[in-house]
C-alpha cells in the first residue's frame, strides 16, 4: 500500500512495521499501487514509477492538473492518467498519447463542476478481462471496454455526481460507484443500476472499496455535504449494501470533514484501510473494529491499494 502526504509518499508493506518514505520532497498530486510497481504524479506531469530498486520518473508532458492514476502493465509499464479539462492519457515509456475516443464522446456537453471550473476525471477502476472505469466529477461514468482505447458512457440511471469508481477483483460484471446520492451498484458493467442507500443517515458519499475476496463486502463514507463540518461517516456492509452498519468500533464516528475519495480501501491481504487527518487506521475483520495502527507528520491526502 502507498500512503501520500502533500510531499511525501510512503510504502506500507502489509506487516506491522511503521510506512517507509520512498518519495520526498515532491508535490504529489495521486498515486497507484501495483504487485510490484507504485505511480506519483508530481507537479509538472512528471510521474515516480517506484520499486523495490528505488524509483525513476517519466517525464509526460501533461500539463493540465492530474487527479488520478490506473496501472494497466507493470512490465513493460503502462499506465492512464485522469486529468482536468477532463482527458485521459495513456503513458508508457515510448511516450504520451491523449486518448482521442475518450475526448470523442458526446455526453462531454454535459460534463459541469457545481463551481462553473474544468470537470475531472476523478478516479479509475480497471477489471481483470480488461475493462475500465472512469468518473466524471460532474458527468457519470464513461466505461472503455479495451483498456481505454474505446469509450462509451454508462447507462445513467445513477446519479451523475460521481465521487469514487471501484471494481471487485473476483467479479468482472461487478462496478459500484459512491455519488452525492451515496451508493449505486451495477451487476452488468453499468448497464443498469441499483441504489444501495438503506441504514445511511445522509446521502452525500465520496469514498467507497471492496473486499479483495467477498464482493459483497464494502466500505463507504457519507456526510452532510461537500464544505464545512460535514460530519463525515464510516460505513461498512456484508450483502452489496442492501443493509449499511455505522463504523464507531475503534474508528471516529464522525469526523469534522468528509472521508474523502481515496481515504479508504482493502489490501490483498482482506485488511481495510482508512484515514483521518494525519492518522492511519487498520482493521483486520473487514471493518468490524479498527485500530490506530499509524501518524504521519503530517496530513495523510490519500491511500492507494492494488487493484
């Protein structure tokens, strides 16, 4: 697992030993995790491939903001960026192309962010046949059934403010999506949609990830909205989210902001991940019970996990 502060990007290696520091003194802006390869995007689209023998930087040549990062190919090394504007480029050592099906699509009219600026591609998910996931902050989900060399959107019978996009690694047909209208789940690679919201106190939803083995096994977080004291909430469930149980064992019931997109996530290993300021949280019952396992120097903007 990858761990970001704003400058820092730290490698837990699923033991009890405290995260090492492999990237310092960087702006990093997202991150990836692989089997063997991790990905951060630093200021000025330059992209830390980080191993076990230290790191290298590809040099992109993007310039609009990067929001997130998908491995596809570990060797050689391939992988997406989603970026502002928004655009989706393919990155491998032979160099940097803008996907043209991608900026082809139609529904882009309809693309919006609440504050009148640029919409994002604001987080990726891939399956194991090679299909890909993309949200739209503000637009739905574009799906590419070919590692993203072809787009379509999703039907949109969900709601189109999308905060995070996750697949399961056991179940191919298998895409949920946390929204401002909290959980939705596809059985059919986002053909139709079920809203999965029974037990959520309110409905604005920004994180969510899936048990590496049970499908039905996810996390959530929901809070009062996206500014303020948004009284942000852990939520878990066993049966796909028909039924939603408040995390309180061990983790904060509330916390003051919202757990935000890439605050949560599961380790190969089945053990869940979440965080809290500067405070890494561990459980090791698929989120019954947490413990503070971690503090960092400072604020912790994101955890990446293998997808």
């Amino acid at each position: 697992m990858l761990i970001a502060t704003r400058d820092t990007v730290y490698s837990l290696n699923g033991s009890d030993a405290a995260p090492q520091p492999v990237l310092e003194n960087g702006n990093v802006h997202a991150i990836a995790e692989g089997r063997s390869i991790g990905l951060a995007a630093l200021e000025g689209g330059d992209v830390a491939v980080l191993s076990e023998n230290g790191s290298r930087t590809v040099a992109t040549g993007i310039e609009e903001p990067v929001e997130c990062l998908l491995i596809l190919d570990e060797d050689p090394v391939r992988f997406l960026v989603g970026v502002e504007a928004p655009h989706v480029y393919a990155v491998e050592d032979g160099g940097t192309e803008r996907l043209a099906s991608f900026d082809a699509l139609e529904c882009r009219k309809d693309w919006y962010t609440p504050w009148g600026g640029p919409a994002a591609v604001r987080s990726m998910a891939r399956t194991r046949d090679g299909w890909v996931y993309a949200d739209i902050h503000v637009g739905s989900i574009m799906r590419s059934p070919d590692r993203g060399r072809s787009w379509e959107p999703v039907t949109p019978d969900l709601h189109k403010d999308v905060h995070q996009v996750a697949t399961s690694p056991r179940v191919d047909d298998r895409v949920y999506a946390n929204t401002a209208r909290a959980v939705y789940l596809s059985d059919d690679r986002g053909r139709s949609w079920q809203h999965r919201s029974d037990g959520f106190p309110y409905y604005y939803g920004r994180a969510i990830a899936v048990h590496p083995e049970e499908p039905d096994c996810l996390l959530a977080s929901v809070s009062t909205g996206p500014h303020g004291d948004a009284q942000g909430q852990l939520y878990r469930t066993d049966n796909a989210g028909r039924v939603w149980s408040h995390v309180t064992d061990g983790f904060p019931g509330t916390t003051a902001g919202n757990i935000d997109t890439f605050h949560i996530g599961f380790t190969p290993d089945g053990r869940a991940w979440s965080i809290e300021d500067d405070t890494l949280y561990s459980s090791r019952n698929r989120g019954v019970t947490w413990a503070s396992t971690w503090k960092a120097s400072s604020n912790i903007r994101m955890i990446a996990v293998q997808q």
